[in-house]
C-alpha cells in the first residue's frame, strides 16, 4: 500500500534521476507524517482528561512511526543494490546509538531540572505509584518537558524539508513517468 501511494518506490530504477524522484517523494511522505504526528501531540498537551491524551499521543506517535518503511526504502535507493543489507544494519545502529538509547535519559534528565519532584522513590513499591503533591505543584514542568521533546521533533520536519529541496530536481513529471 505504502509502495502504491508513493509512486512504486520498489520498481525504482537504478538511474541516479530515479532515485532521486523517488527519495523526493519520501521525504515529502515524511514531512507530512511527522508533522501531523506533530499536531497530534500538541493536540495532546491541550487535553483536558486522560483519555483524549492518550488518544492524542497514540495517533501522533502512529502517524510518526508510519514513515519507516519509507526511510528503509530511502536508505536502500541511497546505495547500490549489493550495499543494502549492510545499509539498513547501519542506519539500525545509527538509530539505537543516536536515538533509542540516550533519548529516555536526556528526557528523564530533563525531566528532573523541570519537574524535580515528580519522581519515584527508590524504595517504592512499583504497583502502588502515586503523584505526590510535590509533583501535582510541578505539572507544568512536565508539560515543558513534553513541549520541548515535541519542539526537538522540527528538526526532523526541518531535516526531511531540506532532502525534498534537494532532490526536487528529479520529481518531475518525466523521472516519474519512468517509474511506472
């Protein structure tokens, strides 16, 4: 489905125009998933119960998680074909060490300066988690907390924009014609 929307990435040619149209339309796919998960998490912080948050963050982090295939797809149009495996492990790797890793403690860092008093003791009892009123005082330092990871998040729309400009020379109507 992704592939039908995006104009036939896997039948892509190995022509440099090609690829270049077909990472064009990637990065525009990216632009506007992420900037809609965007909203939709903004949307959140505006909430005024439980249920529309959580409804407001699931749909953000699904529109923003729905561009992976597509990146894989990028990353594999970026090399050649006998390179591919070992690109995808790479961009992988990348991902954990840059991402996935040091993102929780750098927000639970954050996290800490802005709301010091919503934090669980070491001596508690997991299945009884309560705020104490300490951290009913903070919410506003952890509604910052979540403005400022949501705000980290226009560098990616910022990043992705510059790959659609850069490759806007190949999204025209004749390199996509050669991919149907």
């Amino acid at each position: 489905m992704l592939d039908r929307l995006l104009g036939h990435l896997s039948t892509a040619g190995d022509s440099p125009c090609q690829r270049t149209a077909a990472l064009h339309r990637i990065a525009l796919f990216a632009i506007a998933m992420t900037s809609a998960g965007l909203v939709c998490l903004c949307l959140g912080l505006l909430a005024n119960n439980a249920g529309a948050f959580l409804f407001a963050l699931g749909m953000g982090v699904a529109l923003m998680v729905s561009i992976n295939p597509a990146l894989n797809m990028a990353v594999m149009l970026c090399v050649d074909r006998q390179h591919r495996v070992v690109a995808i492990a790479t961009n992988i790797l990348c991902l954990h060490i840059f991402g996935d890793v040091p993102a929780p403690i750098i927000v639970g860092l954050l996290k800490d300066r802005l709301a010091p008093h919503c934090s669980q003791p070491a001596n508690s009892d997991d299945d009884n988690i309560a705020a104490t009123s300490g951290c009913r005082e903070e919410s506003s330092g952890l509604r910052n907390t979540m403005r400022i990871v949501e705000l980290w998040l226009l560098w990616v729309i910022i990043a992705f924009a510059v790959i659609a400009y850069l490759t806007r020379g190949g999204s025209h109507s004749s390199a996509g014609a050669d991919l149907k």
